[in-house]
C-alpha cells in the first residue's frame, strides 16, 4: 500500500472515535464554539442514519433542515422525503427530476416534514481539516457505522 494514503487510513480511527463518542446536540443548540470543516452524523437516538463533509459546518448544518433549502442544499432530507414519498428513483428526464419533485404536492410536504424531522436529530462532528482525510473519514465512518442513506453510487 502506498505509503501517503495509509497514513492517512491510520489516521482515521482516532478521529472516529472521537465523532461517535462526541455527545449529541441539535441543528438548533450548537455551540458558539465549533471545528469550521468536518464530517458530521446525523442520528436518531442509537440508529446512525447520514454522514456527511463539509468546509463549513455550521451553516452546513443549518442547511440540512432550513424551510427554505432546497434538494441541493438539503440532500439528507430530500433522500427521507424520497423514501415516504413513493417517489423513490432518480430521473434525469423534466418529469421525475428533482426540480419537479419540488414543486409535487405530496413531494413537497414529505420534503417539509424531512427537514423538520432532521432537524429534531441526534448530531455530531469531528474537526477534519485535510481534505483527503475528510473524504475518508466520512467513506470511514459511513461503512463502519453501516448509515442506510450513504450512498457512494455515481450518477
């Protein structure tokens, strides 16, 4: 293995444990203190649900749950309203898209209440200022805590 890219492996667990053991807080509690780039989790009481990575954490954070966010900027919660919806596969056509999900009836309140949902979530984060280390560690953590609404697939 090379020997730069298993450095950055090794350097991973610490930074793990230091994520699932963080205590939890909510979107609307954080701190004034808090790391500016990172990978963050979204839980719900023991159930591990997202990992996510950012540059920058708190509006990153906000984001995820603000009425105002839209598919790409609230993709956790796009995913969630996907899933209660029925309207679970992608299109790349206009009928199906995300824009026209959007503006779906029964999509649009399912995305609402998505966001009001990740809102009330469990969250924590770790500081990860490498970008490399950033990716990995959110692959990392997504594998080991098996978070159902990771996906790495290419579109």
């Amino acid at each position: 293995m090379n020997e730069i890219f298993r450095n950055h492996v090794e350097s991973l667990q610490p930074a793990f444990e230091r994520l699932v053991t963080m205590p939890p807080v909510k979107v609307c509690e954080l701190p004034n203190e808090m790391p500016e780039r990172g990978i963050y989790l979204f839980s719900e009481g023991s159930r591990h649900l997202y990992v996510g990575r950012t540059n920058r954490l708190r509006d990153r954070l906000r984001e995820h749950c603000r009425k105002s966010s839209t598919h790409n900027s609230a993709p956790f919660a796009f995913l969630l309203a996907r899933l209660v919806s029925g309207f679970r596969t992608a299109s790349y056509q206009a009928i199906g898209s995300r824009a026209s999900l959007a503006i779906d009836e029964i999509f649009g309140q399912a995305f609402v209440d998505a966001k009001n949902r990740v809102s009330k979530m469990d969250v924590r984060y770790v500081e990860e200022v490498n970008p490399v280390r950033q990716a990995l560690l959110e692959m990392y953590a997504a594998i080991a805590l098996d978070t159902p609404h990771n996906s790495f697939e290419n579109h």
